[in-house]
C-alpha cells in the first residue's frame, strides 16, 4: 500500500476557506483556525437575513401605505379591508410601488377602497 500525503487536499479544503473569508478583519481572513469558524457563523447569518430580509421589506411597504393612505383620511388597516372588500388583489409591494411613482393612480386605488368602506 503506497503513502498518501494529504496536502494537497488541505490546501484546497483551506484556499476555499480563505476565499469565503476575504475582507474579513485580522487573523479572520488568514489563519484557518480563526476563519474556519468567522465563515460558518458569515453563512448561518446570510441564511438567516435571507428569510429576515423578506419580512423587513413587507414591513416598509406596509409603512410606505400607511403614509400614502393618510392624506385620503384612511388607516393602513382600513385601506387594506376596503381593497379586499373592493374586490382589488394588489400586492403589497406594487401599491407601495403605485404610491410612490405613480400617485394618480395610487388615488384612484385610494378612492375605490374608501368606497367599499362607506358601502
């Protein structure tokens, strides 16, 4: 049975490690017992704030309607019941979108839910 030396396999287990690392600060970037662990807590993060990130944008279009709503004498809350009651499937994110670059639009939205409020 011949020797097999494992260098080679290390050095690409580590040039992997250190890639992931780049732009880390100190020894995090060039040492591997200190990368090893900063990359795996970097990716249990990127994990976690790619589910985060979906909620924290449903909460500014929320904020963004709330705002665009209030100049119409509406609650974001009323507003959404007066779209469902409307019969209007919008999403959140193109009425937020309507809101801010297409206002007459937007109002005309606006106006329609209010309607279906008052009815």
């Amino acid at each position: 049975m011949s020797r097999v030396k494992r260098g080679v396999t290390a050095h690409a287990k580590h040039k992997k490690v250190y890639k992931a690392a780049k732009g880390f600060y100190g020894r995090r970037k060039n040492t591997i017992r200190a990368a090893k662990p900063a990359v795996e807590k970097a990716q249990q993060y990127a994990f976690r704030d790619r589910k985060r990130k979906k909620r924290t944008f449903r909460a500014l279009w929320i904020q963004r309607l709330n705002a665009a709503v209030r100049p119409f004498g509406m609650t974001y809350s009323r507003f959404i019941d007066g779209l469902a009651k409307s019969g209007i499937t919008v999403d959140r994110k193109v009425l937020s979108d309507l809101a801010i670059n297409e206002p007459a639009s937007f109002q005309a939205i606006a106006e329609k839910a209010k309607a279906a409020l008052a009815a």
